[in-house]
C-alpha cells in the first residue's frame, strides 16, 4: 500500500501552485459532494493537479515539469 501524500516528505523542489477561484470552487464542491464542510489535503491536490493539467493543454506555465 502506498505511503498517503500527508506522511510524505515534501519534495524540495517543489513548484508552488495558487489555486485560482474556479479550482477553489472545484475542491469546495469535491468535499460537499464527499459529505466534508471543507476542502481536505486531497481535495486540494486533486485541484491543483486539474488546474495544471488546463494550464498544460493551454500552454501556459511553463515553469512547472
């Protein structure tokens, strides 16, 4: 079984990623639909990992690996 992210040391080169309003609104609405009053870790990674992928398909952020 995998190590869960929260147990998981932080990588030290990390790039950071701010969630725009629509992907905060994305994980908002991925812990109402869980039964959770608030976005968790996972909610949150989920959402970043979306909004990179967009950002990928569009051709922007081209610092990130």
């Amino acid at each position: 079984m995998p190590t869960p992210p929260w147990k998981k040391p932080t990588p030290p080169t990390t790039a950071k990623t701010k969630l725009t309003a629509a992907s905060i609104a994305w994980a908002k609405a991925a812990a109402r639909k869980a039964g959770r009053r608030y976005p968790n870790l996972i909610d949150n990674m989920a959402a970043a990992r979306r909004q990179l992928g967009a950002e990928h398909r569009r051709g922007g952020r081209t610092d990130h690996p």
